[in-house]
C-alpha cells in the first residue's frame, strides 16, 4: 500500500495529505502488506517534513520511502544519512528501504550508480510521464505505447499498401534500468499506466515488462491490480515446465532432451528465475501454490 504524497496532491493540499497518510497508518494494522509512501522530491518545500514527521510518527511501521525524480546517487546518499539519523532520534528498530522512481533523463543517465548507492535501496521504479517531459518526448500519455511511434514496412513490388508497426516507446529505458537493479541484486518495477479504460493496453505494457524481467507494477486503479496479479505470476504450464528441467538436472550442469528440445545450463538458469519467482507468488496465493505444485 503506497501512501502517495507528491504529484497527485495539491499545493496547498499538501501537509493535510502527510497527516491524513501518517492518522490512517496509525490506525491500521496492515498485517503483511508493506506500507509505503511516496514523499515529495527533493527538490521541493515538503520532502523535508514529509520525512521527518512519518518516521517520528510511523517509522516502526513504515517499510519503504519511494523517492521521486532521482537524478543521482548523491540524492539517495542524502536519503540515506537523513533516514539513519531520524531512525537512532526516534528509536525505529528496521532499516526504512528506499526505493528510487527514473522519472529524468538525468536519472536514467546515472541509472547504474543510483542502483547501488545504498544497502537501503530496494528497487527502482519507471516514471514515464516525467521522464517522456524530461527527455522531451513528443506525448502526452502516462505510459504504454503511441500510435505515430513505429517502423512503416518496405515498399513491395505490386503493393499499394504497407504495412505500419508499431514500436514500444520505452523498451530501451525498461532494458537499462532492468540490467542496473539485477546488477546491484534489486527489484526493477514498471511505473502507472494512466488510461484505466484499456484495460488490453494495460496488460500489454504490464507483460512487456515483466518479459524484460522486471518484478513488478503500480495499479493506479482498482481495476489494474488483477491485470498487474495475473501478468506478474508466471504462466502454470511454463512453471511446471520449468521445475522439469531443474528436476532432469539437479545439480545444473550438462544438457538433456526433455519433448525433444535441449536443455542445457542456460535454460536451467531461465527455469530456476521462473520457479524462484512462481514460489514468491505462492507465498501469498493459495491457488496458484496448488496449481504450481509447491
């Protein structure tokens, strides 16, 4: 649960948002679900009290801070050391985690040293409506595809007609950020899709990203969080599949034939991200551990 105190609240909303996030958290026994917020940049006149106030009034309850518009790993450093000296002032007894939103084309520039500029980062998020004004891209979507956006097929000799195909706007930074967090051994996560009335779109940039190897996804409406829960847990058939091939090879070495396809230790590397993963999932999903076979 993301309590979200920067973009979509006001100016002059602000410190009634902080308080209304840090009353409901006090309230609130959130049982396993992680309790997040989004403060207000760095650069802003929020963020400092934003931090101050919730960890003095929440911080033993409070699992992670996302930053927003990191643009280096000095802005993690400063998150970093201000966490530390208010955790010992008000005697939290876990390490609050940070989680970076890319949303500058500075940021992705520093991608790989924001990744691991701290024991506390926990993962990076993709902030595409920022990111596409910082880079001064040419939409005014909050994430997914553009239908101008594509390659237009070569012209064939007796064809009027050519076909048009259209590309993924994001498929580099979803690469560069992906690489970056496996690197540093944390989660990489795809930001908000806005257009909560296609929910097909939706579910199609939610699976290119979880394809490119990323854990995750914001829901910004309630009707996402299904498509987020079903792009995110692995097909049944290629767990299954995938815990053949560590049980053909127990110890990942060598190469078998299993329905007439080789596997070798490349592919038992692939199946054990799938089964890795489909246990993560299990965890909190009574069916999908039965149909999985955990």
């Amino acid at each position: 649960l993301l309590g979200n105190l920067e973009d979509a609240i006001p100016a002059d909303a602000k410190e009634a948002a902080r308080a209304g996030f840090i009353d409901v958290a006090q309230a609130t026994d959130f049982g396993n679900t992680g309790l997040w917020t989004r403060v207000n940049a760095l650069h802003s006149p929020w963020v400092l009290d934003d931090i101050c106030e919730i960890v003095a009034s929440i911080g033993n309850k409070l699992d992670v801070i996302m930053l927003p518009k990191v643009e280096g790993p000095w802005d993690i450093h400063y998150l970093d050391q201000l966490l530390a000296q208010l955790e010992g002032k008000h005697g939290v007894k876990k390490p609050i985690l940070i989680h970076a939103l890319l949303e500058t084309a500075q940021g992705v520039n520093n991608v790989e040293s924001i990744a691991t500029a701290s024991p506390r980062m926990h993962g990076m998020s993709l902030g595409p409506a920022d990111l596409a004004a910082s880079r001064g891209m040419k939409t005014t979507r909050v994430g997914g595809g553009h239908p101008s956006y594509g390659i237009l097929a070569d012209v064939k000799e007796g064809q009027s007609a050519r076909n048009f195909y259209q590309q993924d706007l994001w498929h580099y930074t979803f690469g560069k950020m992906v690489d970056a967090c496996q690197a540093a051994g944390i989660g990489a996560f795809y930001g908000p899709f806005g257009d909560f009335s296609d929910p097909d779109a939706c579910e199609a940039q939610f699976r290119n990203a979880f394809l490119m190897g990323c854990v995750g996804a914001w829901s910004l409406h309630p009707s996402q969080i299904d498509i987020a829960k079903r792009v995110f847990s692995p097909e049944v058939d290629e767990v299954l599949f995938a815990k053949r091939i560590l049980e053909a090879m127990p110890d990942g070495t060598g190469a078998v034939l299993l329905d007439g396809k080789m596997q070798d230790d490349a592919t038992w590397k692939q199946a054990k991200v799938i089964v890795d993963r489909a246990r993560l999932v299990a965890e909190k999903d009574p069916d999908l551990k039965a149909q999985y076979g955990f």
